[in-house]
C-alpha cells in the first residue's frame, strides 16, 4: 500500500522532534515547534514538490517557524540542556551506561559550537540534507553552507579529540 | 605539488559524496600520494560517523498524543481539501468519518481566515489603495511618526504615534538580497497590522502587511502569521540581529 503524505509526516516526527530540541533546547517548545510545523505543512502542502527531500522542506517549514517564534516571543520555555537529559528525548540508551555517555559527551561538544554551527552540522550530519538542501532551508549560498560546516566540524574533532 | 589546492571545504565535499567526477577523482589521486589529506578526509567521515551514529540512530521518542495531533490534522486538511474540491495529490489518503467534526471546527475556518487576509492584502496592494489603521497611513509609510519610530526604536519597544496609536518593533533582519529590513506592529482604534518595511535608496518601503483583524473586528493574528510566513520565507529573511547589530544598523539611517 502507498504510504500517504500524512504517513510519511509521522514517520519523520521523530527527526523533527531531535531537530526542534536542537534548535530550541527545550523539551515543551520542541514539542510546540513540531505541531506548528506540521500544521503548516499539511496547509501549504500544494508548495512541497513530490518526489523532493521531505525532510529538508519540513526542516525548512520549522526554521522558518522557531525564526518567528524567536522573533516575537524572547522568552523560549524552560530550557533543558541535552547534556544533562539524553534521555529527554532519546528513548535508546537511557538503561546503557555507554550509549548515554557518548551522546552526553556529543551533546555537550555540540552545544558549545555557536548556534549556526550547530544547525548546520545537525542538518547534514544528521537529518542528511544535502548541500544544495541545506544552503535552501537556510537561504544561504552553498559556498557558506560548506564553510560553517567545514568549521564546525574541525571544532567538534577538536573537542572531541579525534584528530 | 598540487596538493594545497584541496582546501577543506573540498575535502569535506569529498567525504559526504558531494563532489562531482571529476573533482572526485582528482581528490581520490591526491590522497593516495599524500596521507596528510588521507586523514583530514578520514577526520571528516568521523565527525558525521559519530554524529550520524549518536544522534541519528538513537531512538527518539515521540509523545503518543503528537502523534495523534498530527494525525487529526491531516485528517482536516484532507476534508478541507475535498471540501472546496482542490485537486489533490495521488497519494491522497480519504479521510475517516470521525475526523468531520474536526474538520468543520478548525480547518476550514483557518483556511477561510487566511483567504480573507491574502485577499484583503493583494487587493489593497494591486489598488495601491493606501491602508489606513485609524488614521494612520501603513501603505506609502507617508506616516512621519512610523518613519521616525522605524529609524529609532530598539525591537520589543513600543511607542505611541499620538492618541489613539501605538507602534510595536517586533524584529530587524536582513534578506536574501541583504537588505536591512523590520517587522513591526501598527495598532490604532481597533484595528492592527503586522507589517514589513525594508530600506530601499535610503528610506523606509513598505514589503508586506497584513490586518490582524478580520472582517468581524475579531483579532485574528494566527492567519496574518501565516501570511507573514510565507512573506518572510520568500524573501529569504535571514535570523533577527542581535540587539547590538540592531543598535548598528539602525545607527547608520541617521
């Protein structure tokens, strides 16, 4: 059976739920960010080109969301930092001392890069958005878009001690 | 050698499988005379290894009630959709008989509201009828008071243009093109704008304005938020500047 537009939303909840906890750092607005998102997913639906990255125009549907969220409204819910509760939103691992050091240990790499670095290496990294993706969630040239991300991953390497 | 032509942008192309043949070629060449680029390539695959492996196959859980608030709105759009006989996308799902309900309660009105707002602004756009919010003239930003507040007012300040009328900023941004650009408020007996103006050959236009009040005088800001979205993704805006880079811009218009 095809899966349909609403199926295939659902499916992706959880990659929006990790992208809006990236972006907001808290569990409630995260929550409130994926609901606006699909609200106005399902009501601009005629703008999404099928056969394109979902994803992407769903992660640009959100950004576009927390941007005028940020805009009117200074006050961002309680925040969480994913350093301290993995287990907020990541359900594996929350029983596996291993797991949950490594994502502690991520997490906290990650949320010392500036606030773009972040989003940039979440978008590719992650959510696998291509360049060309990426630079149009973003409204920026594929040229800035390799260059935050070239810096934000020689940063973490370096946090992280991988060189 | 050639080898310092790879800069690291390049590299990292290479290891996400971004470039094209030839480049890619090129690089793979390269690499396998010099192990200095061998293990800047390799520093890159590890960096997406371990994110790709801590965070993308880590479950993530999802409330059981998002999702059923997810599915109940597609089941509105659907009847929303079949309502006003909309061609349809082939991966249509029909929608279940329960979901009626839902649909006549909240999708349609929305979708009713926001074809009101685009009308009302394309309409008084393509008129080049100013708009007027109490007295106060939005459209040609003839306004000197709005003007002034644009030029001066930190965003999240409120001012009053006289009795009756009030200013808001909300933000400062740049678009797509780099153009400095504010988002702000205009209120004045009962009626309310959200509206856009950019600088454009040094002085203030008018981009973008919504009412946020329908034909009822009922305030309805969810659907000229709507409309302010769409403005703004459009235009490419680019994040609100910092109070400081606010406080810089703005210093330059005077």
């Amino acid at each position: 059976m095809k899966s349909t537009f609403a199926d295939e939303i659902v499916d992706l909840l959880p990659n929006l739920r990790r992208y809006a906890f990236v972006l907001s750092r808290s569990l409630d607005v995260a929550d409130d960010l994926v609901q606006q998102t699909c609200e106005k997913a399902f009501a601009s639906r005629s703008s999404y080109a099928q056969g394109t990255n979902l994803s992407a125009w769903l992660i640009r549907i959100m950004r576009n969301t927390w941007i005028d969220r940020v805009r009117r409204d200074r006050t961002r819910g309680e925040s969480v930092d994913i350093v301290d509760r993995p287990d907020a939103i990541f359900t594996d691992g929350a029983h596996d001392t291993e797991t949950h050091l490594m994502l502690g240990n991520v997490a906290s790499a990650l949320q010392e890069l500036p606030a773009d670095q972040r989003e940039i290496i979440m978008m590719i990294c992650v959510e696998e958005l291509s360049y060309k993706e990426a630079a149009a969630a973003l409204g920026i040239p594929i040229g800035t878009v390799m260059s935050r991300l070239a810096r934000a991953r020689t940063t973490l390497a370096g946090k992280l001690d991988l060189n | 050698m050639h080898e310092e032509k790879f800069t690291d942008e390049v590299l990292m192309a290479y290891a996400d499988g971004e470039l094209d043949a030839k480049t890619r070629r090129e690089v793979e060449d390269a690499i396998g005379r010099d192990t200095a680029l061998a293990e800047r390539v390799e520093l890159f695959m590890k960096t997406r290894a371990l994110l790709a492996g801590t965070f993308g196959t880590a479950k993530v859980s999802v409330p059981d009630d998002l999702e059923a608030r997810v599915r109940q709105m597609a089941g509105g759009a659907e009847m929303e959709e079949s309502a006003s006989g909309a061609e349809v996308l082939p991966f249509r799902q029909r929608s279940a008989p329960r979901q009626q309900g839902f649909a006549q309660r909240h999708a349609l009105p929305i979708a009713a509201s926001l074809a009101l707002v685009a009308g009302g602004l394309l309409g008084y756009m393509a008129a080049g009828q100013p708009e007027r919010a109490g007295g106060i003239e939005i459209a040609g930003l003839a306004d000197d008071r709005i003007v002034e507040a644009l030029n001066v007012s930190p965003s999240g300040e409120t001012r009053q243009l006289g009795e009756d009328a009030r200013f808001e900023a909300i933000a400062t941004y740049r678009d797509g093109a780099g153009t400095l650009c504010r988002e702000f408020e205009v209120s004045a007996r009962g009626t309310s704008h959200v509206a856009v103006a950019c600088q454009e050959i040094d002085a203030w236009q008018l981009r973008f304005a919504a009412s946020q009040v329908d034909v009822n005088g009922d305030f309805v800001p969810a659907s000229s938020l709507e409309a302010l979205d769409a403005f703004l993704m459009a235009t490419r805006a680019g994040a609100p500047l910092s109070a400081e880079d606010e406080s810089a811009a703005l210093s330059t218009l005077r």
